[in-house]
C-alpha cells in the first residue's frame, strides 16, 4: 500500500469511528417507553414483579431479561492482534468490533469490557463476579500463559459457557479448513505430519484441535522462535508447549519441515521458506496465518510448490482464516440451548458445519457481497466467506444439536427443522411471509420460463427453485454463455438435465415460435421479417409465446429493462380471455410487520375503475400470504376534505366498491399517515371502517406508489417481495432491474402458484 493509499484509509478509518456520532454502539429499549403505564411497568412497581419470579426460579432469568442473549466481550488488552499489549483503553475499539459482528451476525447482543487488570487470578475473579449480567463470556486478547489460567478458572467457576476466542475460534476456523484442505489433497488426518510454529494461545489451541480431529500427537512437531520444542528443553517452555515436545535430535524448522504435509504458522512474517516448503510432501498445505504479513506469502509457495493448498489470516487473498466464521454462531448455538459450556462435542460440530457449507453451492448473497471473486470449492475456496447467510442456520445449529447430545443444554430444542427455519428467517427476512406461498406452490408442478437466462441472479434462482421447489425451470439464453455463467458461479446445475434451455440464435421451435408471434400481431403492424427478428433477439417475448404457446405456465422477466417495455409484449400475447393488467403490487417487508403498496408500475394515472381493480386484486394476493387484508385508498385528499382530482377518483373507485360486496375490508380516500395510524385517524374521521393500521396502500398514481416503495427500500430497509403483476392469472411477473436472486426465487413460487389457489 503507497503512502498516500495508507493515509487515506488511515483517515477513513478514523472517520468511520468518529461520525457521526463516536463509537461502534449504542443502546436502544426493546420496549415502548411512552407514558406513565410503560413507565409503571419497565420500573417501579412493575419491575419488582419480574424480580420476584427471577428470585423464586434465577432461569426465568432468560425470560424476563436479556440475559439470555447477552456475551460479554472481556479483555485487559494485553495482546491485541497485531499491536500487542496497548491496554484495557486502547483496546477497547476492537472489543466495540466484536460487539458490533456478535449483533451483525448472529443477532446476539454484546457488551464490551475492558479491565485494567494484569494478575490473571484476579482478573478471573472480576469475570466470575459478572456471570449474574451475561449469558455467556467470550474472553479475547489476553496474552499466554495467562488466557489459559483465566479460562480455566472462569469455567470450573461458571455455569455459562466461557470461550476464549483467540484460542479456540481460530482452531476451529482452522480446523474447517484443514478438513477441507485435506479433503482436496486426497490425505486424511491419521496420516499426515503437521509442522506448527507458535506457541501462543492460538497455536496451541489450533493443535488440540487437530487431536481431536484425527491427528496423531507423535506426528506433531512444533517450532517456536527457539526451534524445535523436545523432550529435555528448557528455554520458554510452558505447560502446554511441554505436550507437545517431540524425543528428537532435530532442533531447526528447516530440519522438521521435511515430508511435512500440514505447516500451520501462527508466528510471525518470514518465518517459513520457500525453500523448507519445497522439502515438503506432495500437494502441501500451508497455513500461513500470522498477521499482517505471513510467515511466507502465497507467490513464494507457489514458486516451489504451484499445486499447494494455501490459507493466510489476510482478506486480500483467498483462504482468510477469520475467527467471525465462528464465534456468532457458536455462541448463538449455545445461548440457544442455555449451554453451560462450550465442549470439545460443540466446536467439532462448529468445525463440521463451516466445512460443510463451504463444499455446498455458494449462496447467492455471498456471490453478491464478495463480487469478482471465485466462490467454487476448490484450494482457493476451503472455507465460506463470513457474509455467507446461511452459516447461522447451519453452525449454530449443529452447536445447539451437539450440546443437547453432549448433555450441557438446559433448554434442550424439540424440534430442530422449526429450529433452524426460525435462525434463517432471522437472515432470509423473506421467509416467514412467504411460507403459505412456498407451501401452496408446492402442491403442484409448473414449468417457468425465465426470459434474462443468461443472468446470474437467475441461473442462482433456478437452482434454489430445484432444491427448494417442485416447479420446472425454463431459461431463455445462449447455450455457451449459460454454461460458462453457471461455471463461474459454481453452480451444479446442468441445462437438459435440470433446465430446459431456449437458445433464441438456434432452437428447433423457431419457427413455430415466430408463426405464433405473427399470427398474433400481423393486424398490429407485425410483418413476418420483423416477427423473425423478434422472436431472435427479444427474450420477453419469446418467453411469452412459450407460454401461449402452453410450453410453459408463467413467464418471468425484466431483470433489465423498463416495466412498461416488458409489459407491452406480455400485453400483447397474454391478454386473452379477459385477462388484463390490473397493477403491480409491491410487498415491503418492514421492522413492524408486512405492508403492500400498489399500483407501483401499470396505471400512471388510474381511472375509478381501474383503482377499484386494484383493491380487489390487492386483496386477492395479500389472503395468498396468510394476511387478512386491510386496504387503504390513499391521496392527497382525506374523506373530502380537498377537491382534487386523486380525490375525486378515489371517491369514485369508493362507490364502485362499495357497490360489490366485497369480503374485505377496506376504506378511503386518505392520507398515508391516517391510513397507518389509528389514532390520528379517528381524530379525523371517527367511526371509520378501517380498524386498526392498514396493511396495503392502493395509491392514485403510479408516481406516489412508486416513491412510497422506494422510499421504504431506501430510508427504512424494507425488503421487497415483487412487483407481482396482477390481472394477468398469473402468467407472467415482471421483476425489476434491483431484484436478488432470493428475490427471483420469491417470484417463482408466487409464479409456481396455479391460479385457483388465489381466485
């Protein structure tokens, strides 16, 4: 990094913490604090009656506080990574860190602690002293021998899980992937030589961990800054470095490093050779974790050994060995399950999981997060990137599971399938509402089309379809850009065998395809050239006449484009039968609860009867995701008060509804605010129909539909699930060009969906 690149970061980093308020957290009430009842019961009296029933029973601790969510992050800073001994103050914005991926990850709250505390005894008293505040203890930058005295007391002492990260999240990162590492090369634990330099906290605990998983102790040789550790040595030896001495005449690196299959360094720059790494077995494996510069850089290993397995501690090269692939969902597992500790049992479980699901497909919103990289197993993908979503659902609840089996659970899960939906709908914020969809869609079998084949996000989606649905993929694309597209992504899905593929440059239905198309334009001013040329360059409407054609049920379209283009050509094929597009119907997935907003794309200016289809159809498709609707006709005006146009339409769209007798419950014209705050509307209008907030907005614009989604997008991280495009049964859904690949898969089970689920 040049100079200026460093001041610059430096300055940004410095930013970061600063602005615009100082530090990494605050804290935020779970509960409303809003007058005199709230304080009656968040203080006195009402918080003696929670203190009595906590007196009585200390585990209804978990269940009237947020003790049973709640780490402490404990250091004295005496061996912060990279800078050393700085102290209790200087390390307290690490530990705002750890607190920070603690809440970002694995949705566990956390207090930093910092404590001016040298003598290991009494700083394990003073985390004795706070079991009564935490759930569980996760000790972090204490130098050796003194992490391990401090650890070992606080867990004879506590009945909470306590974990020192340092030591035991980074072997079970590194234990991850040594398994994987050693799944590529074809060895297995028994039989390898491992070579470890380092006798710290993490070194240690990285080659207890290697034991458990199969190594054995005599094949074990490690090195500190004094060579070789062996029987009779004196120099700077620990207890825990003694386990590991070899009876050997041996004493360098360089004279142990022979036949080496495992180097693991846990030591400083420069410290491994290329040289050494050549004496090494065939397809090495070489962890160089020191940080910030490894004991040997990739390159140089490369330059002796172009077929090594390579891990280091750093992001800018593949393979970060990071110790936040572990210790959210470890801790999530065990809080959980109120673990009374962390064993040997729950982080080879936490080892077998991370291994797992970096030999899985790559998740669609890792690939998004870590653009540009190659996120295929393989020796530079051995283990998952940490904004992998499903490492929650997967880790923590293979540690809940082995902590139930190992018998340290006191509140033992009965149903893990339930248990591990409810971790990934904390992730997937999707998944909670969708699941009467997904579950109505898997009734039956439905072939989609998909018109952007060729994209990423599509080619992820179709794959989550084949795992997740039972409906049948179509994509529209070029055979050779698929396949390499699929390749890049390292997806395992294969055209023929999993999809069916329509090349629009050569594909045997060609003609039939732009007959039909002719055939339904030729009165719009549709030649038979230019229906050739349509039906070889334009995706959309391909896959619409696939599906008047009846070779598909629904088609999928618009990951690029405008609305209104692609609903022109699905206007013009699938309009038959009275169907017609109504309007696009947003689902924003908010803090407090779904809310609809509609029409968002089809009608700029709605006519009364087109609002009023708009309300029938927005009922419709909010019942499909097990909601009673609530609809609300929103504009400028409120019950008369104006007399605008979007008034008078709304009015008008009022009396043709009220003129149907509808089952639902709706009412209007309003203003936003009111239509979502009970109170200030029966100030205005009381007596109104509507109880309650309203749960969908019909607008009478697409401009005010459309800039309410996106200002929920924007400014209060509401997730979208759609547009889904109603009047047209459910033959075709035009996404938007911001659309993820959950966001596809969302559509298809919508799209998966046979019209008489929803009327």
């Amino acid at each position: 990094m040049t100079e200026d690149k460093h001041d610059a970061f430096r300055q940004g980093a410095l930013d970061y913490h600063e602005f615009p308020k100082p530090g990494k957290l605050e804290i935020r009430a779970t509960k409303p604090l809003a007058n005199g009842r709230d304080l009656a019961r968040a203080y006195s009296p009402g918080v003696a009656e929670a203190c009595t029933e906590i007196a009585k029973n200390p585990a209804d601790a978990s269940r009237y506080t947020a003790r049973g969510n709640l780490v402490a992050v404990v250091t004295n800073g005496s061996a912060v990574l990279g800078l050393g001994n700085i102290g209790a103050l200087a390390s307290k914005p690490v530990m705002e860190g750890k607190a920070v991926l603690f809440k970002k990850f694995a949705n566990v709250d956390c207090f930093d602690i910092e404590v001016n505390e040298s003598d290991p005894y009494k700083l394990a008293e003073i985390v004795c002293a706070l079991e009564p505040t935490f759930g569980a203890i996760n000790l972090e930058d204490i130098k050796a021998p003194d992490c391990f005295i401090v650890e070992k007391i606080c867990r004879e002492r506590m009945g909470i899980p306590v974990f020192h990260d340092d030591q035991h999240g980074t072997a079970i990162v590194v234990g991850a992937a040594a398994t994987n590492a050693l799944h590529l090369a074809g060895k297995t634990f028994e039989d390898i030589k491992v070579v470890s330099t380092g006798g710290g906290a993490a070194g240690i605990a990285c080659l207890n961990m290697l034991l458990k998983l199969g190594v054995k102790r005599e094949n074990v040789w490690l090195c500190d800054i004094h060579g070789l550790v062996y029987e009779g040595r004196s120099e700077d030896m620990t207890p825990q470095k003694a386990d590991y001495a070899q009876t050997s005449d041996l004493r360098t690196l360089d004279e142990v490093i022979d036949g080496a299959d495992l180097f693991l360094g846990l030591s400083g720059p420069g410290v491994l050779k290329a040289s050494m790494v050549a004496k090494m077995a065939d397809r090495p494996i070489v962890f160089a974790l020191a940080n910030p510069t490894p004991e040997i850089l990739p390159d140089d290993v490369r330059s002796v050994a172009p077929d090594a397995i390579i891990a280091t501690g750093r992001s800018d090269f593949p393979n970060q060995v990071n110790n936040v692939l572990c210790f959210p969902f470890i801790f999530r597992g065990a809080l959980d399950v109120g673990a009374t500790e962390i064993n040997d049992a729950m982080q080879i479980g936490c080892v077998e999981g991370i291994a797992a699901l970096a030999r899985a497909t790559t998740s669609a919103e890792a690939a998004a997060a870590y653009k540009g990289e190659q996120l295929t197993f393989g020796a530079d993908y051995l283990i998952p990137k940490p904004f992998d979503p499903r490492l929650i659902g997967v880790v923590a609840s293979s540690v809940a599971q082995a902590a139930i089996e190992s018998g340290v659970a006191a509140r033992p899960l009965d149903d893990f399938d339930a248990y591990r939906e409810k971790l990934n709908q904390s992730v997937f914020r999707s998944a909670l509402i969708m699941r009467p969809v997904f579950e109505a869609a898997g009734s039956t079998t439905r072939k989609l089309v998909f018109a952007e084949g060729e994209d990423e996000r599509v080619l992820r989606a179709a794959q989550a379809m084949l795992e997740e649905m039972t409906d049948t993929p179509t994509l529209i694309g070029r055979p050779e850009v698929v396949q390499m597209r699929i390749e890049r992504a390292g997806l395992t899905i294969r055209p023929d065998r999993d999809f069916e593929l329509i090349n629009p440059e050569s594909d045997h239905r060609y003609r039939d395809y732009w007959q039909t198309y002719l055939e339904k334009m030729q009165r719009n001013g549709v030649t038979p050239d230019l229906a050739r040329a349509i039906m070889r360059t334009n995706t959309t409407a391909i896959g619409a006449v696939a599906v008047q054609r009846g070779e598909a049920d629904s088609l999928i379209c618009g990951t690029f484009g405008q609305y209104l283009w692609h609903l022109n050509y699905i206007t013009q094929l699938l309009s038959d039968g009275g169907l017609h597009p109504v309007g696009a119907l947003s689902l924003m997935i908010l803090e407090d609860g779904p809310l609809f907003i509609a029409d968002t794309h089809v009608h700029a200016v709605p006519t009364p009867q087109q609002i009023a289809e708009t309300v029938i159809g927005a009922a419709r498709h909010v019942r499909r995701f097990g909601v009673e609707p609530k609809i609300a006709l929103c504009s400028g005006s409120q019950f008369g008060n104006l007399d605008s146009d979007s008034g008078r339409r709304m009015r008008a769209a009022l009396e043709i509804l009220d003129g149907m007798g509808l089952d639902f419950v709706y009412e209007g014209e309003m203003l936003a605010d009111a239509a979502l705050d009970p109170e200030l509307r029966e100030r205005v209008f009381p007596g109104c129909r509507l109880e309650g907030s309203a749960n969908a907005l019909v607008f009478a614009s697409t401009d005010a539909a459309g800039a309410s989604r996106n200002l929920l997008k924007v400014k209060a991280g509401g997730l979208e699930v759609g547009p889904i495009l109603m009047g047209m049964g459910n033959r075709a859904h035009i996404v938007t060009p911001s659309i993820t690949a959950r966001g596809l898969l969302n559509i298809s089970a919508l799209a998966g969906t046979p019209v008489q689920h929803y009327g």
